[in-house]
C-alpha cells in the first residue's frame, strides 16, 4: 500500500515537471525548449522554426555573426563567415 501511495506522488510530480517545462524558453528564441533543436541560440539571432540560429549561406557562421552571407557553396570561410583567399 505504501508503495503505490510513493508512486502515485512521483508520477504526479513527474507530470508537474513536464506541464511546466512545455512553456519553458531558456534561450527566448521564441522556440520551446521541448522542440527546440538548438537550446543555446545566441540573444538577437534569427531562428528557424526548429529554434536553430539561421545561415542562409550554410557556411556554419550563424547569420548574426557573418559578414559575408552570400558565401559562395563549397568555400571555406573564416570567423567572420567570410571566404579565405
Ligand atoms: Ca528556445
Ligand atoms: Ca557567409
């Protein structure tokens, strides 16, 4: 008897946790954490409807941060997102 009694208090404590983290945004991308793919997107970035910073060139330098955002395919890119000659 006692051990349902423990039970039945840990799911509801469980079921209290997973109700309030469906609201939880830590990284206030606009994204819930419960689908959001990218829980660490930098303040001020643009994200996807996965909660991912945006690269539209997909050069790996998040939008934010690059500087050159129409890198061409294929070229390697320094910190700036920029193509190295
Ligand atoms: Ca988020
Ligand atoms: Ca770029």
């Amino acid at each position: 008897m006692k051990t349902i009694y423990i039970v039945a208090i840990i799911s509801i404590l469980l079921a209290g946790c997973a109700q309030e983290n469906l609201n939880i945004d830590s990284d206030n991308d606009g994204i819930y954490n419960h689908i959001d793919a990218c829980k660490n997107t930098p303040k001020l970035a643009k994200v996807d409807e996965h909660g991912c910073a945006l690269d539209l060139d997909n050069d790996g330098v998040i939008d934010l941060y690059d500087k050159c955002k129409n890198t061409p395919a294929l070229d390697k890119v320094n910190a700036n997102g920029c193509s190295l000659k």
